[in-house]
C-alpha cells in the first residue's frame, strides 16, 4: 500500500511526517500538518484476521533512513537509502512515547544535522557552496567560471548548424522530478539570415500538461511554461533578436514566484517579465531537456515552429548544471545528437550566414507546394560538383490538354531548362528547351532563377538570361514541385547544396522545413562541398579531365576530346595507321584519326585514307594552294613554309618511315624563263627529302614569271603487311616461337577460316606464372584467357564482324601497370587490377599460331589457326617474320610460307559463286541454288515434260 503527499521535497528545508495506525487497521499520514486521506489495511478485512491480530503478540522492526539488507522487497519497488538530516524520532506506543535510538545501526549516521560547508568550503570566484551531506558542490551559477571549484573561465562557446542539438537528462525514469525551483540560464547569438529555433524544451504528459519551452520565432524570443494547469506565455516583442548580438536569458521560479530577463549584451539594454503565481506551482519534467532543438518538436506543446537553432550559445545552465561544461568533459548527463565528426558540435561562435539545405544522396528531396494555378516565381544559390543530374520537376498540364513536365537538368555542368508536354498518345507534341551557365562544378555559388509568367519561361544563372516562349498554352501544376529530383524512375537526382530558396516570393528557412513532409532525406547545415578530383590521387594521362557525377559514380577520367580511352585515358581511342583501320574491317575512304605511335608521346591526327581499288594509300594535304606563283618581276627571292594539316614533323617522319614508298608530285610553269621549256613536273620519292616543308625562289636577273602546285604527301601500303612482315600458316599444328612480349603495345592482324584455333600464346616462365592466350572461340567470340597475379580467368569479347570470314581482322593487347584493353577489329573490353595490384611483365616464351601448352593442346576442342598473321608489332617494334621464320627449324619452316598465300583468285568460282578462303584448300559457295559443282560451274536444268 502507498500513501503519497507533499512535492518537492528536497529543497533543503525540514519537514515534519507523522504516521499513525489505528487497532481497526485505519492509517493515517500527514506532511507538514497536510493530512493524506485515511486508508484501510486489507489484511484487517479477511476473515478473522482483525481480532487474531488483537490476541497475539507480534514483533515489528521501524527502520528509519534505509533497508536492512536481508529484508526482501517487492521487484517492481526500488527503494534508497536517505541522505539528508533526521531529528530523533518518537514512538507512541501503548499511549507512551519511547525513544528511537538510530545512532548504534550503522557507522555512517552521525549526530546533530551537520552542513559540510562549515567544513568543506572550496568555491572560489563568488561560488556558493552547496551541502548535500556526504559532500560539497559549488554553484557557479551567477559567475563567470566552471570546474569544481569555480575555478575556471567559462569560455566554452558551441555553434549549431540547424542539423544537431543537445540531451540533458534530467533524471532517471525511476525518480521523482517535480520541482518547486527553476533556473534557466544562457547566451545566445543568431544571424539576420535565420529566424526561427528552440532554444530549450522539456516536458512531461504523464502528469498533467507540464513543459517549458523557449523559442525564437520570426525573429523574437517567447518563453513558455505550464504548470499542469495553464500556460503562462511570455513574449518579447520588444527587440528583434537575429540582429547578431549576444543576448543574456535568465528564468526563475521559486513556488509562487516566475521572473524572466532579457539582456542585450552590447548596450546592457534589458526586458523583464515578472508574475506572482495563485498558489504554490511545481514543473514536473520528463526524463530529457532538450538545449538547440530535438528529435521532431513540431507541433509540441508550447511551441510555435519547433525547428532546431542555428546559431552559437554559451554559458548554458539549467539548475545548477553547466550543459556544455558537462558536454565537454563527457559528463553522461549531457549529449550530443548531430553529425559531427568529432562526436560534440563546432566549438566557437563560427558565422553561418543562410543555411544550406544539404541534399547528400541523389533520391533527396525538397518539396514545395504553393504553385497553384498561375505564374511561377522560384529563385534559390546552388553549389556542386555534380556533372549530371535532376535539379527540379514537376508536372503540369496546359488549358489545351497537354500534360507534361517542366524541368531544370544538370547536364554536363550546364542548367538545362526543358518543357515537356504531351498530347494523348502522341510521343511529344510540344518540347522546347534552352541551355543557360557554364561549369557548375567549381564549388562556387550560382544564382538560379525560374519564371514562368503568361506563356514566357524564364532561366537565368547569375546574369546570364535564357527564355523561350510556350505560345497561346497557358501553363498550372498537377504535381508538387520538386527540388533536388523528382518522384520515382525519374533520372539522376541532385547532390549538392542549396540556400536562400524564394519561392512565390516567400523565403523558405531551412530549419523550419526540417522534418516535415516537406523534406526527404536532405539535411541542413554549412555546405562544405569540395571537388572529389582534388583529393583523389587519380591521374588522367594525355589531357584526361577527372571528373565527378554522383555519389554512386565516384571519380573517374573523362577522355573525350582527348583521342584516348580506358580508365586514366591511357588507350589510344583511334588506330596507328590507314592499314589498321582497313584491316579492322573499316574500308571507306575518307578523312581519319591515327594514332600513329599508339600509347607514345605522339597525338592524333587527322589524314585522308584512300581504300580504292583494295589499296592502302595515306593522304596528308597542306597549306600550300595549286597554282600558286612564286615568282614575279616585282619580287625578290621568295620562300613558302607548309604545314600539313597541322600534323607534327614526328607524326610526318614516323609515317613516311613506315610506309613501303611515299611520293609527292609537282608541277610548275614558268614564263618568259632564260631556258627552253615553259612547264615541267615530277615526283619526290626519296624517303629523306619527304614531306616538303619549305620551297625557296631566288629572284632571277631576266623577268620571270612563275606558278607552282605541289601535291599532298601519299604514302602506299603498311610497314608490317609487305612479304616479309607476313606469314601463313598451313598447319594447325605450326607454331612460331619468339621472345616474350616484355612491354608496349601487342598488335597483329590474322585471317582465319577455323574455330577454336589459338591466334597466340604468352607463355608462363619458371619464376612467373603471368600468361595471355588469344584464341577465336567462334565465330563471332574471341577469348583471352589470362593468369595475372595469381588470378586466372578470361574475357570473351563479342565481335560485330565474323572473325572466320577469311579476311583480315586486327587484335590489339594494351597493359599498362593497372588495367588490360583487349580489341578485335573496333570492339574491346578492358580489365581492371584489384586495389594495390600491378601486373608483372610476361618473361615466358611468345607463341604465333597455336600453342606448346599441354593443357590447352590435350583439349580436342582447341587447335593451332591456319591462316595468315602479319602486322605484328610487339616490343615497340615492327617485327619482320621472314627473319624470325628463318630462325626456326626446318621442320618447323615446311609448313609456314613466307607471304599471305591464299587459293582464291579472282573468277574461281563461276555463276556468281563465292570463294571460301581455306589456306589450304578452298570451297565455292554457289549462290544460285540453279548451279553446283566444285566451280558452280555445272547449271541445272529443270524439263517440264
């Protein structure tokens, strides 16, 4: 049975309880000369109970201040022992009273009330002492200083950031926080850019309505609190606090009197609001106090907003705990709740400025909701390193049907501003859009406007202005309008910040919208946005830009406009010559990129290739006009400089070197000369004197006219594919054996009519494992299988051409230390390492069309190729066969001709039939199913009889 009375009791002031059981089993409790209302002990109640317990005699135990240990309590009762001051007690029993005598039970009661601070007193700096009997604690409340003793300046300053706020934890659920004293005190700062923000809540419903609640709204400061019985609300309208000066608040209450105290620190200018209550008032709080905000507050009682604080505090008690003095040494009273990295929020008073309203992950969201019907007025700052992404959507519909979209997209660091509008089932009836800014990754902040007014819509970034006109379609929404993205199965959303957002001309404050429905996961805080590239140690090789999308994305090397692909843009995006590109199967004649020098240091450049006829010619034009004159008798000696098409002389020197012959022609026509002939042309084919890069005309002593064409630089055939740089092979069983493929690019071209035959093999060594095999899997399937590190696997790229089509196809192997680029003709596939792995050189023997491996060979299913292989560059070199065939031995050399020999020649087969190259043998496809034969050359025949 419980008998409860009186509240706050431990205010340090004696109270006097009396108790009293009657023979009939009535109690009586009063505190303070309160009486409690009388109860009934049940056990008198039962049965005979009541006059069993008036014959017997019975032992009681009266313990004062505590429990003994062996006495068993109920599970669901948490009982403590008393610290504080007892007078003697009495007991009246049988109409005497007797004496209590405490002072023999325990060696930690003392006599007499004794306050320690007569003893004990160590506050300093105008701290009071406190005595709560088993020891001393100073009040450090009305100075300037912290610590045990008062002894240390309080110059611990936090700044909020709208995103974090503090827990003080009041007491445990188990105990008793009713309370006839209260003192709330701090120092706060907030800017002119915010508004709003709780600067102390606590509560309890479990007893009445009891809170107190402190808050800025709309720039001024009100302070609330409840009793369990009215609410009493205190507004100072007086002053504007968001003008970034210190304010001092002060609340106190002490049972029937409340004063509260407004201080403008600068000028000491102060308010005051003062009220004596009816009665005695006690504030009954929860478990937590909240200080800068909470979890969700809106809609609390006591509060307007319920958005956190974004500002900075200082001096922050409530009773006599100092908040952030404890938060600082780690007291578990007090914690942070926020992002912080450091676990505690920014200490000093930082400026904010506008809050940024943080949209970290691509699917976060803003969500405005006051365009109804009309024109459209949205103005926000925006700061990013996002290359792609949905910055706004929302749908709309016209007075003319359309439904659709207005959008503002990301793309490639531009604000795309597009219009959408569709018409039943029709695809797109009506879309405009307009491009507006540059660059948007720089980490600045950009100013964005959106209007729409009439049939206008308007996107402007910072000054420069984009519109387009939506003519006699007037425009209203069916959706909310979305900042940051748009609803689900739309594209990339935005990563990035956003603040001092105006919508319909109303400001929105970040803090306010945090969470409502108006928000999806964006956060609010100071925008510390940097670009990923300058601290990643990614390096993007030859012009390569590191560029940064999203989140998901990461970092990686853009490479266009560059001519080079892969990873770090270190895989020439272009073949080395003419001939490559006609082996890879290109065959039209036009203008080109080569790369002449693969991963060197040479760029690409533009040529003309010339397939006609089934020839190879390279065509490089220059600046030097036909017909031009050269000489006059007005002039004195002249001298021409020609480029060629912007082409370096290495470029020149390194295409002339490779081709089988270079020429140039020229014609030149002379009048009134000193010798016979009046025109004249010829051919420069020596290698050492191409291109032509300069022409000198001396002035002659007789008048001379004279004109001068000069023609492009043609360079026939590819260094690599003459005679001796080719090789056929006419068993599947040849192999020819080189030395390892150590560095640079691999590059052959083959011809091949079999499936599953090994083009070429990398072997292992002894002390390296590392191995490489090509191998034409089918028919449009070229596999390198591979061990590298330890880690062996294969890729199977997918060819558009059919790789046994007897015709040339071209393979390029390109490694660097980290990554593999395979290509068959213009398909690739490139391989990446493992963190923190590099790839070793091969140093086993290199292997031409097929393979010494047991494991690969004992497969009935793998075979050596017959076919043809030339234009093997291996080592940085052109390799020429005829000298590496030579080297082999005669067994070897038997079935390997010098040359790509085929069988099929021209009109072999007849009636239109089509000649399958076999290397060995041929077959003719007949077309005409009216033909056969080993020629088709036999028609048939159909009678009708």
């Amino acid at each position: 049975m419980n008998m409860k009375k009186g509240k706050a009791l431990n205010d340090d002031v004696w109270h006097t309880v009396s108790y009293e059981k009657k023979s009939n089993g009535l109690l009586y409790f009063s505190l303070d000369n309160e009486t409690a209302p009388e109860k009934y002990l049940y056990a008198y109640s039962v049965g005979d109970a009541r006059e069993a317990f008036g014959k017997f005699s019975m032992s009681s135990y009266v313990f004062i201040g505590g429990l003994w240990k062996y006495v068993e309590t109920p599970e669901n009762r948490r009982f403590t022992y008393f610290v504080g001051c007892i007078e003697t007690p009495k007991l009246l029993i049988s109409k005497a009273f007797k004496t209590f005598n405490m002072y023999n039970s325990s060696n930690l009661v003392q006599r007499g009330c004794i306050n320690k601070c007569d003893v004990e007193n160590q506050c300093k700096n105008g701290g009071k002492c406190i005595n709560e009997y088993t020891r001393t604690i100073c009040d450090c409340r009305h100075t300037t200083f912290i610590g045990w003793s008062c002894e240390t300046p309080d110059d611990i300053i936090v700044t909020l950031n709208g995103d974090e706020y503090l827990e003080f934890t009041v007491g445990t659920r188990l105990e008793n926080t009713y309370t006839d004293r209260l003192y709330i005190h701090f120092t706060f700062k907030i800017e002119p850019e915010q508004r709003s923000g709780v600067l102390v809540y606590g509560h309890s419903f479990s007893i009445g309505i009891n809170y107190v609640a402190i808050e800025i709204t709309n720039g001024t400061l009100k302070a609330s609190i409840n009793f369990g019985y009215e609410a009493l609300d205190y507004h100072f309208t007086e002053t504007e606090v968001n003008d970034n000066s210190w304010y001092e608040f002060t609340l106190q209450h002490e049972l029937t009197y409340i004063s509260l105290e407004l201080t403008r620190i600068s000028d000491g200018i102060a308010y005051y609001r003062n009220e004596t209550l009816p009665q005695p008032s006690y504030l009954y709080l929860g478990q937590t106090v909240y200080i800068g905000g909470g979890p969700v507050l809106r809609g609390y009682e006591g509060l307007i907003l319920g958005s956190n604080f974004v500002g900075c505090l200082k001096h922050v008690n409530f009773g006599l705990n100092n908040i952030l003095e404890e938060l600082t040494v780690n007291h578990s009273s007090v914690k942070y709740v926020g992002k912080s990295m450091g676990g505690q929020p920014a200490q000093g008073c930082r400026q904010i400025g506008h809050s940024s309203v943080i949209f970290a992950q691509s699917n976060s969201q803003l969500i405005l909701r006051d365009w109804k019907d009309g024109n459209l007025n949205l103005r926000f700052q925006l700061k990013t390193v996002q290359r792609n992404g949905v910055l706004l959507l929302v749908a709309i519909r016209s007075n003319k049907g359309h439904r659709g979209s207005i959008s503002l997209r990301i793309v490639d660091y531009q604000i795309h501003g597009i219009l959408e509008l569709e018409e039943g089932n029709a695809v797109t009836s009506f879309n405009k859009s307009v491009v507006v800014g540059e660059h948007l990754n720089t980490t600045m902040w950009y100013k964005l406007y959106l209007a729409i007014e009439d049939s206008s819509i308007t996107v402007m970034v910072n000054d420069i202005k984009a519109s387009f006109q939506a003519t006699d379609i007037t425009l209203s929404p069916t959706s909310d309008l979305y900042l940051g993205g748009g609803w689900t199965n739309t594209d990339q959303g935005f990563e990035g910040c956003m603040q001092e957002i105006i919508f319909q001309s109303v400001e929105i404050y970040p803090n306010e919208v945090m969470n409502t429905n108006m928000v999806n996961g964006v956060t609010i805080g100071t925008c510390q946005i940097s670009d990923p590239c300058l601290t990643s140690q990614l390096v993007c090789a030859n012009n390569g830009r590191c560029v940064y999308n999203n989140k998901q994305e990461g970092i990686r090397c853009d490479c266009s406009a560059t001519g080079y692909s892969g990873p770090t843009c270190q895989f020439p995006a272009f073949k080395r010559t003419c001939g490559e590109y006609y082996f890879a199967g290109d065959r039209t004649s036009g203008l080109k990129k080569i790369d002449i020098d693969g991963v060197g240091k040479l760029h690409a450049v533009d040529v003309l290739c010339d397939f006609r006829n089934g020839k190879i010619k390279t065509i490089i034009e220059h600046n030097f006009a036909a017909e031009t004159q050269v000489r006059s008798s007005l002039w004195g000696s002249t001298k021409f400089q020609l480029r060629y098409r912007d082409t370096s002389g290495e470029v020149i020197k390194y295409l002339v070197d490779h081709a089988d012959h270079c020429q140039q022609d020229f014609k030149y026509w002379c009048w009134q000369a000193p010798i016979s002939w009046l025109y004249d042309e010829g051919v420069l084919d020596a290698k050492k004197y191409l291109p032509v890069v300069s022409m000198d005309f001396s002035r002659e002593q007789k008048q001379t006219l004279a004109r001068m064409s000069l023609g492009p630089l043609m360079c026939n055939g590819m260094l690599g594919y003459t005679e001796g740089y080719t090789l056929t092979f006419l068993k599947p069983s040849t192999i020819l054996k080189m030395e390892p493929w150590t560095n640079g690019t691999l590059s052959l071209s083959f011809r091949t009519s079999r499936n599953n035959s090994v083009i070429f093999h990398q072997l292992r060594s002894e002390t390296n494992t590392n191995n490489l095999m090509a191998k034409v899997y089918n028919g449009h399937t070229m596999e390198f299988s591979y061990r590298l590190n330890g880690r062996s696997d294969m890729v199977k790229l997918r060819t558009t051409r059919l790789l046994t089509d007897g015709d040339w196809h071209l393979i390029t192997v390109e490694q660097s230390s980290k990554t593999v680029k395979f290509s068959v003709d213009f398909d690739n596939e490139i391989l990446v390492m493992n963190e923190g792995e590099t790839i070793k050189p091969y140093d086993g023997p290199f292997l031409l069309g097929g393979s010494l491996s047991n494991e690969v060979m004992d497969n009935p299913n793998v075979q050596g190729m017959t076919g043809c292989i030339g234009g093997l560059i291996i080592n940085n070199r052109v390799e020429f066969l005829a000298n590496v065939y030579h080297a082999q031995p005669r067994i070897v050399r038997d079935d390997i001709v010098i040359g790509c020999k085929t069988l099929c020649q021209e009109n072999m087969c007849k009636n239109g039939g089509i000649c399958i190259e076999g290397f060995t043998s041929y077959t003719c496809y007949c077309v005409n199913p009216a033909t056969s034969g080993d020629h088709c050359e036999i028609s048939k025949r159909t009678f009708l009889i």
